[in-house]
C-alpha cells in the first residue's frame, strides 16, 4: 500500500456569489474560513485582488495561530477551465471572465505553488476521498446552486475527458423543447434547476401577473429569487410549487440519465439549493428507483455531502497534495519539495 501523507494547503472556493479561503490541515480540518463577495461586477482584476487579500489574511491568521505552513494554493472556480494551463476558460457564472489564466497572476503574487480545478471536480474529490463516497469506485457529485454542476469518478479515478471538460452534468439535456440555458444550449438542467434559472422563471411568472404568492414576497421587498420561490411555495402557492417540482423533476431525470450512463454507486447532491430542498432528494430517489434501468438503478445511494458548503475547499487538499511535483502540472509544481510518501505507512 502506498500512501501520501498529506500537508496542510491553502484553499480558496471562487463561487458566482462569494470567494471563499481556508487553511484545511491534513485532518480535513477548516481553519481561520474566511468569505468575500465574488462581485464579478467589479471587473476580472478586482475579483483576483480580493481573492489575494483573503487568501494573505487566513495565511496570516493560521500562522499566528501555530498552524503548519501550507505547501501549495489551491483555487477551485467554476468550469470550463483548463487546470493544466491554469486558465478559466468562459464561466457561465462569472461574467466577463473568458481565458483568464489565473494560475499564472495568482502564482505571481504568492509563493506558493497554484493550482486551479473546477469546483465540482473538487467536490467529488473530497466526497470520494474522504466523504459519502469514500470507499466507492463509481461516484458522482452534482451540484444544485446557482449553476448546476457535477464531477465523476469512474473505475476507481476521476473522469476528465479530451479537454478535461467531461462531468459537466448541468448541461446535460433533460428538455429537449426547454429553456434556453446560459451556455446558449436549449433544455439544460441547469437551464431549469439551478438558482439563476428559478430567479429567471420567477421573474417571468411575475410579469405574466402567474402567482399572488411571489407577487406578495415582491411588494414585501423580497429579492426575486429561489429563495423567494422557496418561501412562496411553503406558503402554498400553486405556481410557486410547480417551478419547483419542475425544477426537481429536471434534477431526477438528470439523476437517471447518470445512472444509465455510468452505472454509479452513489450520487452525491451539494449545492445550496439542494440543502434547503429536501424534497429534491425524495424525488431524484423516486425516479431513479421508477425510470433507471433496473439493475442499474437498484441501490444506487442518493445522499448530501459530508463536507456541505466546505466540500470545494476540502477537496483542495488532496489535489494540491497529488499534484505537487507531478511534472503534467508544469514548472510551477516544483516550487515546492515534493509531498512525503512514506511506502506501506498504512495498515488495517
Ligand atoms: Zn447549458
């Protein structure tokens, strides 16, 4: 058995809402967590300044608490991206943001080696390496946030795909006549889940004078959003509840559509919309139970994430620590020595 001993890193989760840092310690540990809004507004420069400065403050924070020095700086963002180069490729979630190589102005302001993963290729590496999935072969992480998004292990390693871009569930069709989605494809999931999409259908139900309950919300001051169609629908809403069962039922068809395809043992569901929704879960269970092929479907586990909203941090630490030094990562993985492998460390 071989096995890395990990050493401590530096994380930061770039969302669409906030930016996000920690020191997580080898023990899986969050420490000194700090969180800025992402204000992608504010233009490309702003944001990485802001990152810079919440990164130097945990840096500063762990050290004056005694903690180790972390060995790299790890950046989850959201996809497509090239990890290799380190470049943002054109987010759907960060506007403006179009081949941003963020390794290389990051690296140049740190001593640390950087590396970039897509948030959810970060998820499913902290779930399947420490979390729900540990032990597992087959898992897959979705996300149900403002994008939805996903990442996947297949036959015991991560999925990447010709350009690294595979595991990009959001996209995947589950209306072929439904709502355009903000990659400019037609019937998406993320086109009818995610957060940014019932903000959108909300908005439209208001204009179309299609719910008193979001009306109610909208006059009270309520911010249209999916939070609002949340509160609208518990209050029993009739239009309300239905952008949400669809919103789920999207989900569930993704959830079989993933199941036929990849045959996993486990799909992992994070992301803040999918925290508040319980119902989500009962329904991506019961489809997957009524439409998945059968043997395919039949134990597939549908469960929420160990790490909840720290999963894209925790998940840093085992790829910084796996690619330091690894040469396909380039130069800037030999900034530091090497991570300790000590052979056979581990017996059970
Ligand atoms: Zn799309």
């Amino acid at each position: 058995v071989e096995q890395h001993v990990e050493r401590p890193v530096l994380a930061v989760d770039l969302g669409g809402t906030q930016i996000r840092a920690a020191l997580v310690a080898p023990d899986r540990t969050v420490h000194h967590r700090r969180a800025v809004p992402t204000d992608d507004e504010a233009g490309i420069d702003s944001v990485l300044e802001r990152m810079l400065e919440v990164v130097a403050a945990v840096r500063a924070a762990a050290a004056a608490d005694g903690l180790p020095e972390p060995i790299g700086l790890g950046i989850a963002s959201p996809g497509p991206l090239d990890p290799v180069r380190g470049v943002v490729l054109d987010p759907p979630n960060l506007r403006g943001w179009r081949d941003v190589s963020v390794v290389e102005r990051v690296g140049a302001q740190v001593d640390l080696p950087v590396f970039l993963e897509r948030d959810t290729n970060v998820a499913v590496m902290a779930e399947w390496r420490h979390g729900v999935a540990a032990g597992t072969a087959d898992a897959i992480y979705v996300t149900v946030s403002t994008g939805v998004g996903g990442g996947v292990i297949s036959g015991g390693r991560p999925l990447v795909g010709r350009d690294r871009m595979a595991g990009e569930v959001g996209h995947l069709v589950v209306d072929a006549d439904g709502p355009v989605c903000g990659c400019g494809g037609i019937g998406h999931v993320e086109a009818i889940a995610s957060g940014t999409a019932l903000a959108r259908s909300a908005s439209a139900l208001l204009e179309a004078d299609g719910s008193p309950g979001l009306a109610r919300l909208a006059r009270a001051g309520e911010p249209v959003d999916a939070k609002m169609v949340g509160i609208a629908a518990e209050a029993g809403d009739p239009a309300a509840t239905q952008l949400l069962e669809r919103a789920w039922t999207a989900v569930g068809a993704l959830c079989v559509s993933l199941v036929n395809l990849l045959n996993p043992e486990i799909i992992v569901i994070g992301g803040g919309i999918a925290e508040h929704h319980p119902r989500l879960f009962d329904v991506a269970r019961r489809d997957v139970a009524r439409h998945s092929l059968r043997r395919a479907g039949t134990g597939v586990r549908i469960e929420r994430p160990a790490f909840g909203p720290n999963v894209s941090l925790v998940g840093l630490l085992p790829i910084v620590n796996d690619r330091i030094g690894d040469p396909a990562f380039g130069a800037r993985s030999q900034a530091s020595p090497p991570a300790t492998v000590v052979q056979g460390a581990t017996s059970s």
